[in-house]
C-alpha cells in the first residue's frame, strides 16, 4: 500500500490500531492514537521517501 522497503513503529502501530479492541488499542486510543492519523503519517513518510 505504501510501497516502504521497512517496517516501521508506524506500520505496528496502524496494525494493532486495526485489530480492533483489546487492552492495548485501548491504551493507545486514550492516549490519542487513532488509526486515521497512524496511517496519515505512514503516507507522509512515503511522500517523503
């Protein structure tokens, strides 16, 4: 999707974001991580790739 040639904490991020509920989606959704701006910021750092 974002052709990037590494993994990155972003892409964990948007992937546990994505698994809907549990202990540690909670935790970051109250931290005020959302999936929409997790992956915003993953097509910024392709944009800037």
């Amino acid at each position: 999707m974002f052709h990037h040639s590494q993994v990155e904490p972003l892409h964990l991020l948007a992937a546990a974001l994505t698994e809907g509920s549990s202990d540690g989606v909670n935790l970051l959704q109250e931290a005020g991580f959302t999936k929409e701006q997790v992956l915003e910021g993953l097509k910024s750092a392709a944009d800037y790739q």
